[in-house]
C-alpha cells in the first residue's frame, strides 16, 4: 500500500532484497491517495515500473499480505496480516492527527487495526516495543524485532565511500558537508531556509562541496519546482540536492560531516560514526528515544547573524572521534547486519511459503548520479607572501551566488587579501559577467591559436575585464591581458580548472609584482594543497 512518498520510497528501496528471484509472489501497489503528502506517489511508482491498482480496485482484491511503510493506512476488510514497516528509525516523532486537534506518536497504526489483530509492526531495537507499549498496550505481542534495514546497507556501503564521491564530484582533499532536513516548523529548512545558501557561503568551495538531504513530505508538499526556486542561489553555488530516491544514501555514506535536525537521516549519520551538528532541534521529538539522547549530546550550529559557520563546522570535525555516538546506535538498532535475512524470515512466514534456498542478498549502494550544476562564478581571496625566496599565492574561491559581494567590486577583503569577481564564459548572470575581472573558457581550447583567438574576442567583447584565462587541450593554459600581454601557464601536480592559474597571474599584477618567467610561483589552495606554476611571458595579442 502506497500512501505517502516517503513511505513508499522506503518500500522500494526494501523489497526488491526480500523477493529478490522469486517468481512465486506477485507485487501490486495500491496507490492512496489521501494523505497530504501522496503528491509523486504515482509518479514514482511508474518510474519503477511498478504494476499500480488504482485505491477504488481494492476491495474486490485479494492479498495474501499487505504491505506499507505508512502506519496510517486505511485497510479493507480481510484476514490476511499486515506488515508494517518503519519508514524512519523508530516511534521517534510527534505528528499531527490531520484533520483533527492534537498530535500522535508516528509509526503507530490505528487502534483498530490493531485490535483487529491483523497487524505487525517491525521495529528496529527492543526498547521500541517497550516505548510503544506504554502507550498503546493492546500492541502486546505485535511487533516483530527484524532490525534496520537501510542503516545495514548503509554501514555495508562505507568501504565505498570515496567511490561515491568521486560520482557526486567531490574532489580528492575536499571534504563532503551532508545537510539534513526533516519536515515541518522545526526541520532545519523550515527554520532556517537559506542555511544552504548560507553554508556555501562560509566554506571555500575548493576545500569542500555542500549537499542537501529534504525530507520526501517537503518535496511532495511544497513540489521540486518550489524548492529549486528557494533553493536557486545555493543551487548556482553548487549544492548538491540529492534526489529522494537512492541516491541521498550513498550521499550521507560520503559525508564528512552531517549538519541536522531530529530527523532520522543525522540518526543515521551519527550511527555510522559522521561527526554531526545540530542546525534545529524540535519539541516534536519523543523524549527517551535515540534521537532525543542525540539532540543531548550533539553540539549545536549558532547560525544567526555575525557567527561563523564554517569555524563551527570545523571545530565539529576536528573534535569528533569515530565511536562518539556509538551508544546511541546501539539504543537504535540492534542485531545490525541481519534485519534483510530476518525481515525476508518474516514476510514468507507471513506468506506461508517457504523460504528461498538461496541467501538473502547483503547489496551495496550504487554509485550515485551527480545532481548538481557547475558553479559559473566566484569571488575570489588571494594573498601574496615570499617563503624560501619563492613567491606564494593563497587562494580561496566562494561561489559568486551567496557570497554577498556586489558585481564588480574589487578590492581588498578584511585581512588585507586582494578580492576579484572571475566568471566563466558561461555565466548566465549578465550584469555579473560584464563586470568580472577575470574571465574564464567553459571547456579547454583545442588549440594555443584557438586560445589566443578566444582570449581577443572575450576581452573586446567584455571591456571591464581585466584578464580572460583558458586551458588547452593537451596540458597548460593561456591568459591574455587587457595590455595585450600573453602568459603561458604550467601547474605541476594534478589538473586545475583555469580559474586558480587564473588568479595566480591576476595578484602578481594587482601587486605589481613582474611576471616571471625563469622561476616558480607556489600555488596554495585553501590551508593545505600546494601546486608550482610557471609562468612564460609570449608575443602580444596583436603579434
């Protein structure tokens, strides 16, 4: 039974384990379309290609169980048993009772379907069964202790975690920094919807990229289109939203860090030993459960106005250990890695068929799809100091789209560093193109004529730049002059895209200092990589 998209994504991403090569049993989904989150129900089922029976069909129908992530479903009349599983980590939340006042514990079926002694609900630790019982007692006796299965197939996935790194585009010396948003008031998004923007805002987007976790409940209440206009500086700047399906769990796999909220994805991220900063925390969480002891002891993110985000988010990382909330997730799930074999046990025991002989399947995550699109713009920081009779230039670059500088607007930053705005070719932003001072070519050159000809065009098409960079295909770059000089650029090390090279040459010149060309200038990117480049002064644009 298909309700709600959260609920089904968790039915879809658990099943096809449990029946995996069993041509005995037939799958339907019967789609409901009650809840206020059913909005893409259909739409993702049908993705799968999944056999869909639409609500009204389904009491002429007749299962032999039924099956749903929803607690909240409205069963026909039968006899065959109902296996519900949890979509998050346990009865951790406080929800509203929709049309009427008041709030209830989620995961808890209604109260007739369990005295109709149809029902079984999976949990993931012991002392869920006991927190359910004290509120809802006439549940003795129906819960079933399979574990969880998406955290074994995450804890399974961390041996391939730079593997899903390098398939979301994060580069080797970046780190990866997950945030997580449950839904409603309290999520970290409904407090604070430009944190993303915010995040990317504070990091260097050459030490680190930013991805998004939402909730499904927000996608389906608010619409993907909703949420990518919120969303659109963040977005411009790189941020990686990841999409409902799959792909957030290899995400969170990859994490470095995961700044959250009360929502069972920063659960999941503590439990795999992630350092974790708490964005939001709300009174919806149930007291005494795992989550709730995690809102305890996590540190918090201070976001407002004037605080330094990225400082928080390293201090998280420099003081976390790995086994830091390991008390806590074993307060979650129990017996990890078997909840598949032992779910799998349950659903042909309710079936009341034999077990294929054939182990159940402990599966890896696969390789996510890159969701983000390239960022087309920075502002630029760069230092120039001597050490060891070489001159070093510092680097750092954040994103254009949330840095909050004006276009155009060089200078020099708090600690004296020379600022510059730098843009590809591509940059959609017009103003912000025809006012950087650095331009940059969207993919290599094929040629060193190819290069000069490009580098012409852009500097008379765009006369407020000083400087238009490219690389060229084969090894190195070229940097035209608004004075008509030409610099040949070499980086040792591994590749760079343009715009560092870039800035090298644009410090040398706004300090005034000659452009080399018998000896090596250190590349420092951010507080760590270092790269030597030369630099060869050609012949003029005009020769």
């Amino acid at each position: 039974m298909a309700r709600t998209v959260t609920s089904t994504v968790r039915v879809l991403e658990t099943l096809p384990a449990l029946l995996r090569g069993d041509s005995r049993v037939a799958v339907v989904f019967a789609h409901d379309p009650s809840s206020a989150f059913s909005d893409g129900v259909l739409d993702l089922l049908r993705h799968a290609g999944c056999r869909v029976m639409p609500w009204s069909q389904l009491r002429a129908f007749r299962p032999d169980l039924i099956l749903s992530a929803s607690e909240n479903v409205n069963v026909p009349e039968a006899t065959c048993p109902v296996l519900v599983l949890p979509h998050g980590v346990g009865f951790q939340k406080f929800v509203p009772r929709g049309a009427e006042q008041g709030t209830r514990l989620s995961g808890v079926v209604p109260e007739a379907l369990l005295a109709s002694g149809r029902a079984w609900l999976a949990v993931s630790h012991p002392d869920q069964e006991t927190q359910l019982l004290r509120t809802h007692p006439e549940a003795v006796g129906r819960t079933l202790l399979v574990g969880d299965p998406c955290f074994d197939e995450l804890s399974r996935s961390l041996g391939n975690a730079s593997t899903y790194r390098r398939a979301l585009g994060v580069a080797e010396g970046q780190r990866l920094v997950v945030l997580s948003s449950t839904w409603g008031p309290t999520s970290l998004l409904g407090r604070y919807p430009d944190l993303p923007a915010r995040v990317l805002a504070a990091l260097p987007c050459d030490e680190y990229r930013v991805a998004a976790i939402v909730h499904p409940n927000v996608w389906s209440a608010h619409g993907a289109w909703q949420i990518r206009v919120i969303q659109a500086a963040a977005l411009d700047a790189g941020l990686l939203l990841m999409p409902t399906v799959h792909a957030w769990r290899s995400a969170l796999v990859a994490a470095d860090a995961v700044v959250g909220d009360h929502g069972s994805v920063t659960l999941y991220g503590a439990a795999l030993g992630k350092p974790v900063l708490l964005a939001a925390f709300g009174h919806d969480a149930v007291p005494g459960t795992a989550i709730d002891r995690l809102g305890q002891v996590a540190p918090r993110l201070s976001p407002g106005p004037g605080k330094d985000i990225r400082r928080q988010i390293e201090a998280t990382l420099w003081n976390h250990t790995a086994d830091h909330y390991a008390e806590i997730s074993a307060a979650a799930f129990a017996e990890p890695g078997r909840a598949i074999a032992q779910l799998r046990a349950v659903v042909y025991r309710l079936l009341e068929l034999a077990e294929p002989e054939v182990a159940a399947p402990g599966l890896k995550l696969p390789r996510p799809d890159p969701p983000a699109a390239a960022v087309t713009s920075w502002m630029v920081a760069t230092s120039l100091s001597v050490e060891s009779g070489h001159s070093v230039v510092g680097v750092r670059r954040h994103p254009a789209a949330v840095s909050g500088h004006e276009h155009g607007q060089d200078g020099h930053g708090p600690d004296g560093d020379y600022l510059h705005l730098a843009c590809v070719d591509e940059e959609r932003d017009r103003p912000r193109a025809e006012s950087a001072s650095v331009i940059l070519r969207g993919c290599p050159a094929a040629t060193v004529v190819a290069a000069r000809a490009w580098i012409r065009d852009t500097l008379n098409r765009l006369p407020g730049s000083l400087m238009a960079a490219t690389a060229v295909t084969g090894g190195g770059y070229l940097m035209g002059v608004r004075d008509g000089r030409v610099v040949e650029v070499t980086v040792t090390g591994r590749a760079v895209d343009a715009g560092l090279p870039a800035a090298v040459v644009y410090t040398l010149l706004r300090a005034g200092s000659p452009l080399v060309t018998d000896d090596f200038v250190t590349l420092r990117v951010g507080s760590g990589r270092e790269e030597h480049v030369t630099l060869r002064v050609l012949a003029s644009l005009s020769s």
